[in-house]
C-alpha cells in the first residue's frame, strides 16, 4: 500500500486529502507527530474516507472536554458559568508556557533569565507517576525548546465522537493510550485495527 507522510501545516491535508479521495487513492496517511495535524477539531476539516487511513505519532495529550482542561478549570475559578470555547485550551497552554517562563526568571525579568528559567524548569512526567494519557511530558533543556518531550500512537477514526466539540471524528490512541519519551517507543508495525 502506498504511504503519505504528513509532515506540514493543518491546512495541506484539507486540500490534499479531498483530492485523493477525488481521484480515488488511499494511502495510508502517516502523521508527523507535529503541528497539531493530531488534533480533532482540524481533523474534522479533512477528507473523512481518507482520513480515516490517518495514524501515527501525536504529541497531544488525550482529548476531554473543555470543562476538564486547564481552560475550563480557569474560566470556572474566574466566576464564569459555563465553558469557554471548546478549543480554549490551545491558547491557554501558550499562555501557560509563558507564565513558567516569566516564574522561572526571576524577579529580574530579561530575555536571558527569561530563557534560563524555563530551560531549568524540572519536567514533570505524569505517564510515569499516573498513567493518565490526558496528561503529558513537558520538559526543556538545552537545545530543546518544544516542551513536550512524549508522545503517543494514534488513528483517526471519523465515527467517534470527540470530547473536544461533541462532533464526529476523533483521534484513538493505541496501547491504552501509553506515552513514550525518545528512546522508548515500541519498534515494528503499530497494532491498527483493520481498515486503518
């Protein structure tokens, strides 16, 4: 079977999965692991009989509802009623990231401070303490500015319902949603249920 590897902006795949279906080719569609090419919402967007060939790897933590996120959690303690925008928690883990860093600095804000704290930061590895793959390893160091430092295996599947928006299509993950940091993940062909 021929294999696309997806290694690119969210956008590409709403275009180029519509024209494979158009032209009626389905490769396997290998996701990159990045860019947020593994997220439900933008997902949702892509060609579904294509997509429904996507796996691969996913830096993002499991889905849940808004209500359960960071996002959710601050709106609530705010006063608000009810939830943000199902996709607040994107913006609101970069405003967190932020937030560790100006901590990090010190009571003397400067670029390098800035820069210092959040690479001395320690990491928290929540699979190895909870085994809950809502949660994810973020930690940066020298050279390593991404933060999430695991990731998980995933396909998509365009019946399920994702927690994120209520809407079908939804990212699965595989191996009860196992986290891996570099060096740990499983060798071999990933373990797909048929037709992926």
């Amino acid at each position: 079977m021929p294999t696309v590897v997806w290694f690119c902006d969210v956008i590409a795949p709403a275009y180029g999965s519509k024209a494979q279906t158009a032209q009626n080719y389905y490769p396997e569609e290998v996701l990159a692991g990045s860019g947020l090419l593994d997220y439900d919402a933008l997902a949702q967007t892509y060609d579904q009989t294509a997509w429904a060939h996507a796996f691969g790897p996913s830096d993002l933590a499991q889905s849940v509802a808004v209500s359960q996120t960071d996002a959710g959690i601050i709106w609530r303690a705010e006063g608000r009623s009810g939830d943000p925008d199902a996709n607040a928690n994107l913006l609101t883990s970069y405003a967190l990231s932020v937030a560790s860093g100006i901590l990090g600095a010190g009571p003397k804000l400067t670029p390098l401070a800035y820069e210092y704290g959040l690479l001395t930061t320690p990491g928290y590895d929540s699979w190895e303490q909870w085994k809950d793959p809502k949660l994810l390893y973020v930690k940066y160091g020298k050279d390593d500015y991404t933060a999430i430092s695991d990731i998980r295996e995933v396909y998509y599947d365009p019946q399920k319902i994702s927690p994120t928006n209520g809407r079908p299509g939804s990212y699965v993950p595989l191996n009860g949603g196992r986290r891996y940091r570099p060096g740990s993940v499983p060798t071999g062909e990933p373990n797909l249920p048929p037709g992926v």
